[in-house]
C-alpha cells in the first residue's frame, strides 16, 4: 500500500497511511529564512523519508517487514540528476536492507542487525561510486527503523536524527544517542584520531545555546554537528564513519503506542518548551480529542509549534517526522484513551525559553587551549572559541576538555 498524499501548502509535504492495524504520518517542511521572512521552496528542500511496505514483493527474504527512515541531507553541492544526496538515500537504504537479509529466515536478532550493518555498507559504496568530486563536501545522516513480520522493531542510525517511544505504560523515551559532540562516545572516537596527526577543533556557536561544532583543519567554515553520516567523502577517511550504531533494546510493536522518527530539525525547535515529539504529540491529541483525524491533527499542531520558533529565527533548518501509531487490536478511541491517559494539555507546557540550560560557565585557559578560529564568514566570525564546556562537563568528560585536537 502507497501512502496517501494529502494537501498542505507549497513549503510541505504531508502522507497518510493507515493500515489495519498502523497508521503512519509522515510530514516534511523545508527551512525558513530569516532574509526572505518564508520558507524556501520545497524542491530545494535536503532531508527526505521514506516508508516501504512492500519490499518483500521484490526481496522475497524481505516478506512481511516495513521500512521507516528519516534523513538529513547537508551540502549545496549534493545533487545527481535533481536528487539530493537524502533522496538517493532514502531510495537504497531500505533496499540495500532488505537485499541483505537472509534468504533463510531465522528471526535471530544477529541476523537483522547484520543485514542493516550490510545495507548501510552497500548504500555508502554506492554513493562513493556514484558521486562527482564535487559533492564529496556534501551528505546525509540516516534513521532507520526496521520492522520484522513478528513486529520486533530495529531501529539504526547514523548521525544527529533522533528515535522516540511511547510506551503502553505511558511516558516518553527517546531510544537513540546523537552521534555529536553531546556523545561522549563520539568525542573520544575523534579524539583517537590524533594519532594520525590530523588536527580537529570544536567551537560553540554562540552564548546560551547549546549546539557544539567541530571543523577538520579548518577546511569547512560553518563546522558541523553530527560525526557521523553518509557521504563527506572530503572528510571520511579522516574522522567520519558509517557504521551504524542500534537503539539497546529490540522493541515489540505491540508495547508501543508511538515511534517517532524525526530530523532534528523538529528536536532542535522543541527544546524551546523542553518537550520531546512524542510528548507534544500525545498534548496535542488530548487538546484535539474530539478531532476526526486525530494524529494528523496533532502532527499539524506540531509543525505550526515549529514554525512559531522559526520566525523566532531560533532554529531554520528542514523539518521532517515519521509518526507510526499502533492501535494493537485497540479502536482508535481505545489507542487514544491509553496513549494520553498521562499526557498535558498544551498550556501546561507552553511557555517558551529561548535560552537552554546548560550550564555554560567559562572553564581556565589552561582546559580550553589554544584555538584558531575557521575561516570567517563574510566578516563576521560565526564561532565563540570561549567557555566551550560548562563546568559539569568539563568535570564529565575528564581530560576531554581540551578542543584543540
């Protein structure tokens, strides 16, 4: 079943699907400009998704799986035959998947997450096959969430594109760590790097905000967030990779009521209320609980959130969300009443901060080093070289503080 293409405006895109058992909204908005006062047109738009639910028509050892994928496209240059590098993703990610599932199935967790290792493989080799020199400054990050006929959810990422649930026994969880300069992990893996002799730098954007940047011998001027994604290939074989890393735990649908599969397009904006997707959702559903289409509504509801912060000029990036609700037998009036029996109403959140919380106390000179800034843009230096790390994280990270790689 192909979803079903439902009317928005000319700076997005919104599809439904509703199967008897699923129903799965995906929406996407390119960004806003503050120059412009609007949004840019939606076919200069970076990220895509896509839902495959009928791979298994052409991959028979693919029968009965669904494929949900969010990814977020970076780079002017990433274009081959008017596709963006997303888009190409997008199209042979789930492919390359479900290629690579055993022919035999044995509905081993080894064997899933072998055939989304091999699929992540297979899409990079693709691209750095296919893809002119001067789109090696350009890429994608990738979240991929790979449903088995026994409905065991995998859910496999690279990059800052986060996954979230909403559990039977309610709450909100997200069930994947960004691959940036948030994740430990990540920092140390550049940090290794220096055996090689290859210099790297981190810099924080600018006071009060919480996104933290790093350039490769200050070669890319605007830094970049995420350390790991698809394409880069200027950049690859120095620091970046494309092995992906899986949510820890195998979810089953029928513990769910929502995954949330998002560009952190959505994330980034949400932090102005401290609400993750799913908690916004299900407020929304509980304020519109006499809507017709309920989760359409709300992910409306959602998106309009998002663009109010965008005129803020806060956060301008694309916007895309993959929503996939699962009923589990329930009416849709059951699956509301147990979904929202522990969520807000939206006025009891909606006080917006424009200044995040972490803590950005200025740390000695002898922990920051010495840093050189990038190259400046158009004369004005978009990087803050100072207080780095706040104390809480200078104190976490231990000998990590120091940004000067």
């Amino acid at each position: 079943m192909k979803p079903e293409l439902m009317p928005t405006d000319e700076f997005s895109e919104m599809e439904c699907c509703k199967l008897q058992d699923v129903t799965i909204i995906t929406f996407k908005k390119t960004n806003w400009s503050p120059r412009e006062r609007r949004f840019i047109s939606f076919d200069l738009i970076e990220d895509s998704t896509s839902i495959d639910l009928e791979l298994g028509k052409k991959h028979s050892q693919a029968k009965g799986f669904y494929f949900f994928s969010v990814y977020d496209g970076h780079g002017v240059n990433g274009m081959k035959e008017n596709k963006h590098i997303s888009k190409i993703c997008s199209e042979n990610l789930p492919k390359n998947i479900a290629k690579s599932l055993p022919r035999f199935w044995s509905y081993k967790e080894n064997n899933v997450k072998k055939a989304i290792k091999k699929g992540f493989k297979n899409t990079e080799q693709l691209m750095r096959s296919g893809f002119s020199k001067v789109s090696r400054d350009a890429g994608c990050t990738a979240l991929v969430a790979v449903m088995t006929p026994l409905k065991d959810i995998y859910v496999a990422y690279i990059g800052d594109s986060p996954a979230y649930i909403s559990p039977n026994n309610g709450g909100s969880i997200q069930i994947t760590k960004e691959h940036d300069l948030h994740n430990k992990n990540e920092v140390l893996r550049l940090r290794a790097q220096k055996s090689n002799g290859t210099k790297f730098s981190i810099y924080r954007l600018a006071p009060d905000r919480r996104e933290k940047f790093w350039a490769l011998d200050n070669t890319f001027s605007r830094g970049m967030q995420y350390t790991r994604s698809f394409g880069d290939f200027y950049i690859k074989d120095k620091a970046k990779n494309t092995e992906p890393d899986f949510a820890e735990k195998v979810y089953n649908a029928k513990d769910l009521n929502l995954l949330v599969l998002c560009s952190d397009g959505i994330t980034n904006r949400l932090r102005v209320y401290k609400r993750m997707p799913t908690e916004v959702l299900l407020s929304y559903m509980k304020q519109n609980k006499f809507s017709s289409d309920l989760i359409e509504s709300a992910c409306k509801d959602l998106v309009k959130l998002c663009d109010l912060i965008s005129q803020s000029g806060y956060c301008t990036d694309d916007m895309s969300i993959i929503i996939i609700a699962f009923l589990n037998g329930r009416s849709l009036q059951k699956w509301y009443e147990d979904a929202t029996k522990d969520a807000e109403y939206p006025r009891d959140w909606l006080n917006p901060t424009f200044k995040d919380d972490d803590d950005i106390s200025e740390i000695s000179a002898q922990d920051l080093g010495e840093v050189e800034s990038p190259v400046k843009d158009n004369g004005f230096d978009i990087y803050d070289t100072s207080n780095q790390y706040s104390a809480e994280e200078a104190e976490e990270f231990a000998d990590m503080t120091v940004p000067d790689f």
